[in-house]
C-alpha cells in the first residue's frame, strides 16, 4: 500500500523535452512518477537528472500492449495513479498537405490522438477503481489547437482532437472524481523548437525567426494544475513565449 499523503504520477514522452522538465519538476514537488517513453537510455537520464523516486518503464503509447503493461507496471508498483500528463506526442515533416503521405498521417495519428486516448483509458480505469477514488489528467495540446502553422495539418488535427478528447474526459470523469484539463503550449524552448530562432514558416508566407520561453515555465505550469484539489479543475491553460505571434494580426 501507498504510504499516506505520497502522490504518484505517469509522465508519458518523459525522455525529452517537456516530458523530461515535468518530471523532473514533479519529483521536486515531491511527486513519485513513473517515466513513460520509447528510449529506455532517454528515459534513465531523465531519471538520473530528477534525482528523486521515479520508475522507469519503457513504453510504446502506438500499441494497446505497451500502454497496458505501463499501467499494470504502476498499480503494481505504486498502488495508486493520482496523475497522468500525456505529453507523448510527435509532427509530421512540413510539407504541402497535398504531399503528405498517408504513413506521416498516420504516425501522428496514432502517437498524438491514439495513444493519449490509450493512456487516457487505462489512467481512467485505474483512478476510478482505486482507494481514495479519482485522479487528474493533463493532456498537452497546442497553441495549434487554436490557431496553426503553415503545413501542419496532421499536428493540427490531433491537437484539435485533443481538445474533444479532454473535454469528453473531464465530462465522463465527474462521477469518479477524475478530473481532466488540457494545457496548450507555444514555442517551449525544446530540441524540437530550438528552429523557430532561426525562421519558421509563417502565414503570409514569409520566414521569420519566433522568441522561446524556458521548458521549466512549462514544467511549473504542470506542477500547478496538478497541485489543485480535484474539486477544483483548470479545463484549459495557454502558456507561451510572451512576444511570439500568436495574439494579434502576427
């Protein structure tokens, strides 16, 4: 059994990025969290960086068997899930949409949508069950979710998608106590965005370089909105770098 007043977490794409700065910022908080991800040697860094009680599990969030096994890995190990953030996510090249092949589509379809709807499922399924019942789950959208970038079609779609998925989520979840809220986020200062100084497509065609804001303000967010009692939910967060053109006519 759990000791009291301990909360555990499942953090997935925890071996880079925003996963790897939200964990981290996690077990500062005092959190046990497992760490979710496909690169077992990412994962253990991570692990190595948060220097506090985490759990390893390499895990495919793509395949229904890899996702049960993570969750299976946690009630066994935990004994309870009081918070999943389902970050896994990934894009597709940045091409015309018309040149998009359908196995791109898919990947992002199958990462972004898919496997934040099996880890979505499996989390609910324990929170529901457990003792005391219920928990919190928070999906990572996209500023994409309310405005896109040139050629980004199957991003953009999924982090639509996203947004259903959570608002279904936390609608479904009432009666368990599950609560679920979705935090979009603008131009993190990752691997994936470290581009975006240098030029990024933008609406008009033209390229021009975008500011970044710190990982760790992202991480603080999602310490934030975990922090709350589940009487009390944030359904949607937008953290962004203050100055990129999002707001405005861009």
């Amino acid at each position: 059994m759990p000791h009291p007043g301990t909360r555990f977490a499942v953090v997935t794409g925890a071996g880079s990025g925003i996963g790897r700065a939200a964990a981290r910022a996690l077990v500062a908080d005092g959190w046990v969290v497992a760490l979710a991800g496909r690169r077992e040697s990412a994962l253990r860094e991570t692990a190595d960086l948060a220097g506090g009680r985490t759990l390893v599990v390499p895990t495919d969030v793509t395949r229904p068997d890899s996702v049960a096994n993570l969750f299976a890995t946690v009630e066994r190990d935990f004994g309870r899930l009081d918070l999943l953030f389902n970050n896994a996510g990934r894009s597709a090249p940045g091409v015309p949409l018309e040149e998009l092949s359908l196995d791109d589509w898919r990947s992002v379809v199958d990462t972004n949508l898919t496997g934040m709807f099996l880890c979505t499922q499996a989390a609910f399924r324990l929170m529901k069950e457990q003792d005391p019942r219920g928990g919190r789950i928070v999906n990572n959208g996209s500023i994409s979710a309310q405005a896109p970038r040139p050629h980004s079609a199957p991003y953009t779609a999924t982090k639509h998608a996203v947004t259903g998925l959570t608002r279904s989520t936390s609608l479904d979840g009432r009666r368990y106590d599950i609560a679920c809220g979705q935090i979009d986020i603008g131009n993190a200062n990752t691997s994936m965005a470290a581009h975006m100084t240098k030029g990024v497509p933008q609406a008009n065609g033209t390229l021009a370089p975008e500011p970044v804001m710190a990982v760790e303000d992202v991480a603080r967010a999602v310490v934030f909105m975990a922090s709350l009692p589940l009487d009390a939910n944030i359904p949607s967060l937008t953290v962004m770098a203050t100055k990129m053109p999002l707001v405005g006519r861009g």
